[in-house]
C-alpha cells in the first residue's frame, strides 16, 4: 500500500499516494513552484523541501537537468568505489525532490506534458487510481524504459532477434557475455540446462538456439519472470525453455547449470540494482555452496563473471578460485574477453582506473 503525503497549497489540504524509490522516505515538506533558478531549487532541496513543479512539463525536465548539472560539477571526484557509491545515493535523494503529481488514470497535467499512462502502467501493471506524487526524474526514467521495452535490444548471438526489457529488469546491453556463452563448448551429450538469475531470459534463449532441448531458467524477481516469459513466447522458444520463479534452483540435476551473478559486492540503491549488486557475493557464494547437488555426473558449470571488483579492491584476486576450489569445483575452461560497452573507454569516470582494465570471463567448471 502507498504511503499518502499530505501538504498545504493555496491554503488548501492536498493529498496524494507517494510514486518514489521505496529505498528514500517520503518528503514530510511540499512546496508548489512554477518557476525558480536552479540554485535556489538546490538550497530548498538541501533544506530537505520537495519541490511540487506545476509549471511547464519540458521547463521542468530543464530545471531538472540545471539541477542535476550544478550539483555534480561541484560534487568531488572520487576515486574510492564506496565514496563514489555514497555520493551517487546522497544526489540520488536529492534529485527525488523535484516533483510532479499525476492525476488518476496516468494523467499529467503540466503543460505541453506527454501521455505518460502506457510508461506508468508498464512499471505499475495497472493506471493509478489516485493522484500520485512522483520524482520527475524517475517518471524521466520509466518513460524511456517504456521505450527501450517498446524497441527491444539487438541481440548479435540470437541472429539479431531482440529481446525486450521493461523498467526493474537488466537489460542484456553488454555483448561479450553472451558471445561466450553462444561460442563455448557445450558438454558432451548436452540434454538439459538451467539458466539461473535469467533476468530477460537472453540466456535461456542462447542456449535454446544452441540446440539444448530442455531449459529451465529461474529467478526471484516477478517482473523477470513475466519479461523472460513474454520474451520465450516472442522468440518461440515455449517447448524448450521453462520460466520458474524460484530462489536459484529447480529441482533434479542438469548436465549445464549457467549462471551470470552480480558482479560487485556492494549494497544496491534501487531494486534494479541487484543484478549488479549482491552484499558480500553471497548470491555467488549461495550458487557455488550447493551447485554440486544439482549437477549431473559429467555436468558443467558456465560461471560468468567480471575481474572489475578486483580492480576495484572490492574482491581479493585470488578469491573467486579459492571459493571453487572449496565447492569441490575444477577449472575446465576459462575464456576471457575485453567488454566492448561504452563505459569501458570512457577516460573521464571517477572510476575509469577500473573500468578501462575489466575482464569477463566465462568459466567453465566440473566437479572434482
């Protein structure tokens, strides 16, 4: 159920159901506003003031822009991942300030504003019955998700076929994984294969056009499973491929179990966070502590994973092999490649050190 917000605006009591990232409380102080400079938005917003805008749709997606641009050309750089985390999260919280308030049934009444209800009911799953306030850079953001879901995502490994991704799903953008995984070596008399954490379901598909005749990809996000499912059925890939929401494992053994954990071991910031976010590996760890118990005797583990935590100094170099080892997991294979995704040549990012020396690799295990 949604938190209700009340404030008071000409000298009238208003109230409206809170839309914002669940992770940030709700602002206890409202201000409507037609106009303002982008400072003094920012000394309000610092003050801990939401700014309620009702004025013109696209100035306010400008004020928005103002906002966000002063403040990060006067944040410092930092270099340390948990310092560049803690500064993301604190302008995180203060671009959520900046507000508009929709009316029932998607409805935006700002001037010149876009018809917003198909990208709201693609993120809600049904038109909002009352009036919803809703950070503008959100409502910024599920409006071209909307988008990218309409457009879908090119994937090269399945013949150029796309694959659609709604808001709160990770979008399969970066290539090389799934290059591996459409160009490794499958096991010998490969008949069944799980797709563990399988997000748009990308994976499965993979391997579906590989010629594996029994799939079964799961995940514990709702809105990944009916994204995989929607993209199954559009692929045509309904007799091979099975969706279970599930937490990591089905029942039974397979002779291919594919994983693509989060690779950083940080906390996430927001719930599509967690495909790249897991505190301490401890999804990874989960997947490795018990994989033995569901692979079949000549099996294989397909493990695809980033060096970037360790460039990072998140995660020891020596620490992803120790925990195989302790699973009772040989190395079979592993192949690496170089990401191709813009962030990696990106000279400027605080975080670039890292970026621009980040390996994936696709390892391939069997049982000791």
């Amino acid at each position: 159920m949604n938190e209700t917000i009340h404030w008071t605006e000409n000298a009238q009591n208003m109230q409206a159901d809170w839309g914002g990232d669940s992770r940030h409380p709700a602002p206890k102080h409202i201000q409507a506003i037609t106009q303002i400079s982008a400072e003094q938005a920012i000394q309000l917003m610092r003050q801990h003031t939401a700014l309620l805008w009702r004025g013109d749709y696209h100035q306010g997606k400008q004020l928005l822009a103002a906002i966000k641009k002063r403040v990060r050309s006067k944040a410092r750089i930092h270099t340390d991942f948990h310092k560049h985390r803690l500064q993301q999260a604190q302008h995180s919280r203060l671009f959520q300030l900046l507000l508009v308030e929709i009316q029932p049934q998607g409805i935006l009444n700002n001037s010149r504003a876009p018809d917003i209800a198909a990208a709201l009911n693609d993120v809600f799953g049904k038109p909002n019955q009352n009036a919803l306030l809703l950070p503008l850079h959100l409502l910024l953001g599920y409006i071209g998700a909307y988008e990218w879901h309409k457009t879908g995502v090119s994937i090269p490994a399945l013949q150029g076929q796309k694959i659609h991704v709604p808001y709160g799903v990770f979008s399969p953008v970066r290539g090389e994984y799934l290059e591996l995984v459409a160009h490794a070596a499958l096991p010998s008399a490969c008949q069944t294969a799980w797709d563990i954490g399988t997000g748009s379901g990308v994976l499965a598909a993979i391997l579906a056009q590989r010629g594996i005749p029994e799939i079964i990809a799961t995940d514990n996000n709702p809105r990944a499973i009916v994204c995989a499912q929607a993209n199954i059925e559009r692929l045509g890939l309904n007799k091979q491929i099975h969706i279970q929401h599930t937490s990591l494992f089905p029942e039974g053994k397979a002779d291919l179990i594919v994983c693509n954990p989060p690779w950083l071991p940080a906390k996430p910031s927001s719930d599509i966070e967690t495909a790249l976010y897991d505190p301490n590996h401890q999804m990874l760890k989960t997947f490795l502590e018990n994989i033995r118990n569901h692979l079949s005797a000549n099996g294989q583990v397909w493990l695809i994973m980033s060096d970037i935590a360790e460039h990072l100094g998140l995660r020891p170099s020596e620490a992803l092999h120790q925990w195989i080892e302790a699973a009772g997991l040989k190395i079979i294979h592993k192949i690496d490649t170089q990401p191709t995704h813009q962030k990696a040549r990106e000279q400027h990012h605080p975080l670039s050190y890292a970026r621009n020396r980040e390996i994936t690799s696709l390892w391939q295990l069997g049982i000791q």
